[in-house]
C-alpha cells in the first residue's frame, strides 16, 4: 500500500545512510519515454530540492515496499498529479544493519492536528 511521505523524511533516510538508492527513473506521461537518471544526479538534485524551504514541501512524495521484498522500496512523485507530465521513480534498498521498521517510522508523514 502506498503511504505519504516528505522531502525532508526522504532527505534523512537517504543521506542518513539508511537507505541506499539502487535506480531513478523519470517517466514521461504523454510520450510514454522512460529514462534513467543516475544515482550522483538524482541525490545532488534532491539534496538541493530539500534545501529549498517551503517549496520542498510542495512535492507530493509516496513510497511502497516492493512486491517482492521486505529490504526494498520504491519511492514516486508526479504519478497522481494530473497537472505534472513527469514521473519520478527511485528504487531504494534497505542499507546493511538497519531494522527495516527504523525506515517505516521515518518515512511515514505523521498528520499533525492544526
């Protein structure tokens, strides 16, 4: 099931070594192109993407488990927004000694009451 998640979640997990990112994909909507991005680039554009304030928290984040594996996920923004013809895909997996509940709790968005 796919759950929400932020920019500054995401940034943790990823430069707090706890998950690792395997492949990053950016999909096309409307010519239905898929290509991959590599890893240095996707993580010096996000790095700079998390740094950007309350424009970071614009981005719509959901990340799922992959089917078949507890030690991976995949994480996408763009795909239930029907104004963006971009899809951005990353497949993560679960560094070496860490508990995949760890990532579970600091990846879900917690809705705070307002």
């Amino acid at each position: 099931m796919r759950k929400k998640t932020t920019t500054a979640q995401l940034n943790k997990v990823i430069t707090g070594d706890l998950l690792q990112v395997i492949k990053v994909e950016i999909s096309y909507k409307f010519s239905k192109q898929t290509d991959e991005i590599g890893k240095e680039t996707f993580i010096k554009n996000f790095s700079f993407l998390s740094k950007s304030g309350m424009f970071a928290d614009m981005i719509d984040w959901h990340y799922e488990k992959r089917h078949n594996s507890d030690r991976e996920y995949i994480i996408d923004s763009g795909s239930l927004n029907g104004y963006s013809d971009i899809i951005i895909t990353v497949y993560l997996r679960v560094a070496d000694g860490v508990d995949g509940e760890d990532i579970e709790k600091k990846l879900l968005l917690q809705e705070s009451e307002k």
